[in-house]
C-alpha cells in the first residue's frame, strides 16, 4: 500500500515555486539515483494529482503490468494477465493505446502510480491524457527507454523501491538546486567571431540553493569551477551561510570572463556543499556546458561528433481545443553588439511525426527556413514597450528545405541560397516552419533557461502559431533544438565584391592583340596561363591604368586563363581563346 508520508505535512515550504518532483531509485542501492522523466500535469487534463503537492508524493514497490495480448508490457488490455500491481507503482511500455488508457488499466487493477517506459530509443517525452487521461486518479509519469531497462532488470533480482513526486521534507538532510534556478551561459553555442575577449563574451554566475530536507543545514555553500578540457579557468565560492529547513538562499558568484576565448567546449560545474552527510546527493552538482564555435549560434546542446543540435522528441502548440495548430514557427532569438562581422548561411534542426500520422515519413517533406527583423524598440522585458505579441516583424530571408529521406530525430541543415549581412544590436528571429499538423519539432530537454530569462529578461524561444506571435514560446525550460550556421561576413564581402567585378578580355578569339578592360579597378599585374598552368606572358603595371593590351602573336592556337591581381588583394580570372 501507499507508504506514509506524513512529515511532509509539517514543513512549511514553498512547494509550488521551488519544488523538485523526482522519480528516485531508493532501493536496492544500485539504481538508486534520479532518473529523467515526465508526468501527467493536472494543468494540462490529467486527472492525476498534483505532484507539486509534497502530500501526493508516492514511496513504494514496482511492479510489471503484463497484458494478455503482447510480448511486451502495454497496459492496453484492461483485465491484465497475471498482474501483481494491486497496491504497488505499475511499470509498463509505451505504445498501443493512450497514455491515459494505460493509466486507468494500471489503476484498475489497483496500481498507485503507473511508470510508462519509452518504446522508441530516447529519453522521456510529453504525454497527453487523451479520453481516459481525465479518469484517473494517481501519478502517471514516464521515463527513458534505457532507464527503463535497468529497472526492470533489476527487478528480476528482487523488489525495486522508487520515489514519485516533490520531495520537499522526505529527506532528512537535503539541499539541491534545479537547472530551472542557477545562471548558465547566456547560450550554448557562440561563433569566436563575436566572443573574442572578455568585452564580448561573458556571463552572470550564481544559482538557487533550496534546503528540501526537515533538517536545518549550516555552513551551505556553492563552488563554481568553469574547465576547458583540463584548464581551469574559474573557481569561485559563495560564503557558507546556515539554511533552515524549507528555506533558499541565492549565491551570487563573481562573472566569469577570458582575455581570449580558444574553440572548443567548456564546462561550467556547480557543487553545494554543507556540514552535513547528504542523505539525497543527486542534485548537489549540476554542469552547464558550453562552446566557443567557428560559425554555430544556439541554445541547444551541441554534439560534439557531428556539431549539430542535440534532441529529443517533438513539440507543436494545439488550439484552445486541443486540435494542433497548421502553421507553426519555431524560433530563437539573436541580438549581439557585433552582429555585422558574421553572416547566417543556414539553420539545422530536427523533427519527427507522430507514429499514427497519415504519412510517417518525413522524406519530401518541407520546411521553410526564415529570418525576421523584429523592429520593436525595448531595452527589456520589463520596459514598457515591450509588448507580446510583437508589433513590428518583418520577413528579411526565406528558403525551403525538403528532406532527402525519413530522418526522424536527426539533425539536418537548410542553407539559405545567398547568404546575408546583419546590423549590430539588431533583434532578430531565426525560425524553421512546418504546415504539416502531424510535424514536430525537436526540442533540448536537458536545458532550462528558465532562472537566466529571470536575470537577463531578454527573449529566448518564440513561436508563432497560425499567424499569432507568442514571445514567450512554449517557456524558458522548453529550449528548440535549432542553429544558426554563420560564415565570416569579410568573406560575404568578399565574395559579394568579387561577384561585382566586371572585366572584360576583348577579342575572343583573339589573333594578334589582346586588350583588357579593368572596369575602374586598380591593377597591379597580369598574368597569361597556358590550361598547363604554365606562365605564358605577364606584366606589372602602374597604378591608375584603366586597360592595357596583351601582344598574343607568339603564342599557339588555344584556351588561356587570364589571371587580374588587384591592388585590394582580389583575383579575377578570365577565359580567353587564341586563333590565329
């Protein structure tokens, strides 16, 4: 049966906003631990209780719901064959049928909480309660495929104990923090172009500590170290302070800032630490990594082997009544004092279909790349002017992208076909669309922006639904799985001058004189090729020349290449004929 809880109950704590709702191996110790997981959110249809609530937490025994009509655990069949749930946390698989339906089966047949296991590879996803999700009255919640694994191997070896819920006041000595409440880098991904010392690139260091136990705890304090590779550069203690039971207290660190930033990966390592033993250690320490990159942009994890966001599972926004929206944009924001040095050449992302969709495949499918100026003059979130919806957006690059096969959940990458300049300290929106309702795109779900919205109060995650902005985005803990791929905006430059010169070599075929137009440029030599590669003819000029002409008597019958140096250091390259 449900173990008491009681101590709960005497702690005064401020649950709703500060809580922790965990899934916990507490027995045997080797899966003990915090594991990833979602649950049925009463604010979203569920009928399960609410586990912000300490007093609906869940202490007990899992136990496999087995169906009569598949191999594996569904909980799709609403008798069960041979089940032993009555009174214990149901564990059983996704697929099939509804979350909801599994549910209301485990609960029937007399579960306390019902654990979904991922089918697919991946960590868990959202779950919606669909028409049985409303009827049920305990937890449901859901965890990854290989997490999975190892509980239910384990429980082949004896009874597996887990905790469902907020665990404010279950442990004796307790302090943790959340990735919702420290500082991180302002993102993930930063081209070196616009973080070359520590005037451009640099960031705020702190975060939340909460004393969950019913014990007070003296002498907190939190350590900060940032390493790249096996180089610290930053370490950094918070004066230890006393916490009473069910208080917090946030540590602010000095920022963090280099003279010089090297390409690569950083880590940024939180770690509290008190007098006491810690009896549920799992969330005393928390990395935030992050990378200095040649041209990637984003807030999103990056992996390392193939430097494109990592993700996990889908997301899309539904309407009031549940039905999902036909258009959909999925966007970051991006503003930086330096903007004008780099030039966007393209997106990556990733999506997925749902598996009952009409066509599950994504080979063909579109997805339009764009880019918006958002024209709204505010320093702020909390400056007046700052309004959501905005007011002024407007469209300033667009491409389509169709995939080349089914590559649900892998990254790809959608160039835009002329790459393009953007203004310093101009607000932009970067965003993928979709117009298929059973489309959704990937998402970071382990990163939270969530306390650093707080404290920079700058836009991260918009999205617009059919036609409708909404800033907020589906919230700060909720991070797309896009990037922005830049490229040098000198090179831009370059290649947009280049593409502008206009020389002419006259006539071709030429039979004894060969003249050159330089079209206003300033010229400092010529050369004549052989299709060899051989040097033929060449000569230096003066400055200030606006042609000159090539004596072609001497050389044979053929193609040449007629190479132009130019006094700004760029080459043009002509194809001319010989023929005498």
């Amino acid at each position: 049966m449900k173990k008491s809880l009681l101590i709960i109950c005497s702690i005064l704590f401020t649950w709703a906003t500060n809580a922790q709702i965990i899934f916990s191996g507490e027995s045997p110790a080797s899966i003990q631990g915090s594991y990833a997981m979602e649950y049925g959110d009463p604010g979203a249809g569920w009928g399960s209780p609410d586990l912000l609530d300490p007093a609906n937490a869940v202490l007990d025994t899992l136990a496999q719901y087995l169906d009569i009509t598949a191999a594996d655990s569904l909980g799709c069949d609403a008798t069960g064959a041979n089940n032993d749930v009555d009174g214990k946390i149901a564990i059983l698989y996704r697929g099939e049928c509804e979350f909801g339906t599994k549910a209301l089966n485990a609960e029937n047949n007399g579960a306390i909480a019902c654990v979904i296991i991922n089918n697919v590879p991946g960590g868990p996803v959202g779950m919606a309660p669909g028409t049985d999700g409303p009827n049920i009255t305990i937890p449901i919640v859901m965890i990854g495929d290989v997490d999975g694994a190892t509980l239910l191997a384990e429980m082949q070896n004896g009874p597996v104990e887990v905790f469902i819920g907020n665990k404010t006041g279950f442990y004796p000595n307790d302090a943790g923090t959340l990735p919702s409440t420290i500082l991180r880098p302002k993102q993930f991904a930063t081209p070196s172009l616009i973080a070359q010392d520590d005037t451009e690139y640099s960031f705020d260091v702190g975060a939340w500590v909460y004393n969950y136990g019913f014990q007070d705890q003296t002498n907190v304090s939190l350590n900060a170290i940032v390493n790249f590779g096996p180089t610290e550069l930053y370490n950094e203690s918070a004066t230890p302070v006393d916490i009473p039971a069910g208080d917090s207290v946030f540590f602010a660190l000095p920022e963090f800032s280099e003279t010089s930033y090297d390409l690569g990966f950083y880590d940024l390592n939180y770690t509290i630490t008190s007098d006491s033993t810690e009896d549920y250690s799992f969330d005393n320490m928390i990395t935030a990594e992050f990378a200095i990159t040649e041209s990637l942009y984003g807030y999103a994890t990056i992996d390392e082997g193939t430097m494109l966001p990592s993700t996990s599972g889908g997301l899309r926004p539904v309407n009031g009544d549940g039905t999902p929206v036909g258009t959909y944009l999925s966007c970051i924001h991006f503003r930086d004092p330096n903007a004008s040095r780099i030039a966007p050449t393209g997106i990556s992302f990733s999506s997925i279909k749902a598996n009952d969709a009409a066509d599950p495949s994504l080979e063909g499918e579109p997805i339009n790349i764009s880019v918006y100026e958002w024209n709204d003059n505010f320093v702020d979130m909390n400056d007046a002017n700052y309004q959501n919806p905005p007011v002024d957006i407007q469209e300033i690059a667009f491409d389509e992208y169709f995939y080349p096969s089914d590559m649900p959940g892998e990254g790809v990458t959608a160039d835009f076909e002329t790459p393009f300049a953007l203004e310093d300290n101009q607000r932009y929106l970067f965003c993928v669309t979709t117009f298929n309702e059973e489309l959704f795109f990937g998402h970071d779900p382990d990163m939270d922006y969530s306390w650093n919205l707080q404290n920079y109060l700058q836009p991260l995650f918009p999205i617009q639904a059919d036609g409708t902005w909404n800033i907020n985005g589906f919230g700060a803990e909720t991070v797309p799985g896009v990037t922005i791929n830049f490229v040098d905006a000198a090179e831009l430059n370059l290649q947009n001058e280049k593409l502008s010169i206009e020389m002419n070599a006259y006539p071709s075929p030429a039979n004894d004189v060969l003249t050159i137009d330089f079209n206003g440029y300033d010229v400092e030599n010529i050369e004549m090729l052989n299709l060899a590669g051989q040097r033929v003819a060449g000569q230096s000029l003066i400055s200030g020349k606006s042609s000159t002409e090539f004596d072609v008597n001497g050389l044979e019958n053929g193609v040449y290449i007629v190479k132009v140096y130019l006094a700004n250091g760029m080459v043009e390259t002509m194809q001319v004929v010989v023929s005498h």
